[in-house]
C-alpha cells in the first residue's frame, strides 16, 4: 500500500486519483478491467465487488470505445478512479457524439448497441451499481461514472 | 500505445508493449452424442465475442442445431459475450434446435441472473447434463 495511504491513526486513506489513458481499441478492453480491477482490490473492495466493479467498467469502457470508432475519433479513452474515504469511483470519459439515457430503460434481449435506452449494459451497470451517474461533458463526448462503496474499517 | 498515469504525489507511466494481447478467448468445438459442444476459455468482451460467435455460426452453417457452450473456463462476460449468445440462439430456434449453457462460475452466472437470461436458456452444471447423459 502507498505510503500516501498508510495512518499512525489507522485512518483509511482517501483522495487518491489514478487515471489511464487508452487508444480507443477493443482489444485494450481487458486493460481497462485489469485497471478497475487493481484500483478496486486497492480500495478495499470485497472480491464479488471488484468483479463487478470490472464489469461495469468494461460495460462503460466498450461503450466508449465504441462511440470513438462510429465518429472517428483517434484520441484516447480516460478511466480515471477516485478513492475517497467511504467510496471508490470509477468515470469513463469520451469524446463520441453522445446518447440520450432514459431513466429505467429495460433491458432487451436483442444484441446491445452501446449503452442506449434498452440495452443490456446499461441494464448490467445499472443492476450492478445503482449510483451510477451518466452525463454529458462540456466540450464533447460522456462521463459514465460508477460509485462502489468500500467497507468499513 | 497504453499509458497509465498516477496521480497525487508520484507520478510514472507504464506502457503495455507493442503487439502485445493481454485477453484472449479459446473456442474449441467437438462432439458428444448428437450435440456439438463448444469448451470456451478465456474472457468474452466486445473484442473476443466475434470469435465465439464466428463458431457458433458455422455449426449452424453446417446444420448442427443443437449446440452446448461449455462456460467454465470463461472468467468474465459482458453483454457483448450475452449478446452473441442470445443471437446464437435465435439461429438454433429458426431450425427448431437448442443451445444450451454449462455453466457454475459466478463471473457468468451473476451476469445471466441480472439480465434474466438464466431464464431463457437452458443452465447445466455438467457438459454431461446438458447432453443428457
């Protein structure tokens, strides 16, 4: 564990932020889990949690991935993970043209598209990490963001 | 080119190296009795579904319709590996054939219960059972 995280006191450390940068390939997709998944361990999380944790990302991640591929863009996808003393969270951000979330989307049974109304990883992120937040960033593009709490000391 | 970046105090880079894979996903298929029995290891995303669904494809093509996808050496699937499995079974459907699942790992069995899907296809816990033997 980092120096920056260890107490005297015992404290759990909080207010790290690690971020990767990833060509927007799908074969980079399990880096982008193994880097949910390091993050997640670090932060404490239970093993079924950090498994959902890299799914979730991977979910938000192919996404994103996606989006940058339909419009074009070569830059870099960003995971970005926040520990904070009661929780972890994980943003994904890109670049792409955007989508319009409904509140409640259903998930269908027909092969997903990326995280639109009805798809199957929205309906998995969703199931899996209830505070997940989707919005809009100023310039260009989505920020998918999911908040796992960690345990308590 | 990968790159990770640490924020806060310390801050040094790490690069995956070049032609490097770090997922991959074996597909093997033989035969046991009248089904084709698809041992799949390895994770399943939206970079490695395609070659799953490449197989499952030609056993239709080859008119094998019923078809078992041995899951227990998969370590993780997401909608892009349900999805390819949901259309593998609409090919089986339209011949009147099945596709059945052998699976008892919680990677995929967490995914198939949050989207109901352990409720559309068939779940065994042996290549054995799924076959009926």
């Amino acid at each position: 564990m980092p120096e920056s995280l260890q107490r005297d006191d015992g404290a759990r450390g909080s207010g790290d932020e690690l971020t990767i940068s990833i060509p927007p390939k799908a074969e980079h997709l399990g880096l982008a889990r193994m880097f949910a998944g390091q993050v997640a361990r670090h932060a404490g999380l239970i093993e079924d949690d950090v498994e959902d944790m890299k799914v979730a990302v991977s979910e938000a991640a192919g996404n994103a991935i996606r989006a940058h591929g339909d419009a074009g863009i070569d830059d870099s996808i960003v995971l970005r993970a926040r520990i904070e003393r009661e929780s972890l969270t994980i943003d994904v951000v890109d670049r792409g043209p955007g989508f319009d979330v409904v509140a409640d989307a259903a998930g269908d049974l027909t092969p997903p598209h990326g995280l639109h109304e009805g798809s199957l990883g929205l309906t998995l992120i969703r199931a899996l990490f209830p505070k997940v937040e989707i919005v809009r960033n100023q310039t260009a593009g989505m920020t998918v963001s999911v908040t796992a709490d960690r345990p308590p000391l | 080119m990968a790159s990770v970046g640490f924020g806060f105090r310390d801050a040094w880079v790490l690069r995956a190296p070049k032609g490097v894979s770090v997922i991959d996903l074996v597909v093997r298929s033989r035969t046991e009795g009248d089904h084709a029995v698809l041992d799949v290891e390895g994770e399943v995303d939206m970079f490695t579904a395609p070659k799953l669904r490449e197989k499952i494809v030609q056993l239709v093509d080859e008119g094998r319709y019923r078809i078992v996808v041995n899951l227990e050496g998969v370590t993780f699937m997401d909608s892009t590996g349900l999805g390819t499995l949901v259309g593998g079974l609409k090919r089986v459907k339209e011949h009147d054939g099945v596709l059945a699942l052998v699976c008892t790992n919680r990677p995929v069995l967490r995914v198939l219960g949050i989207t109901g899907l352990n409720n559309v296809f068939p779940v065994h816990d042996s290549v054995d059972q799924a076959v009926g033997r």
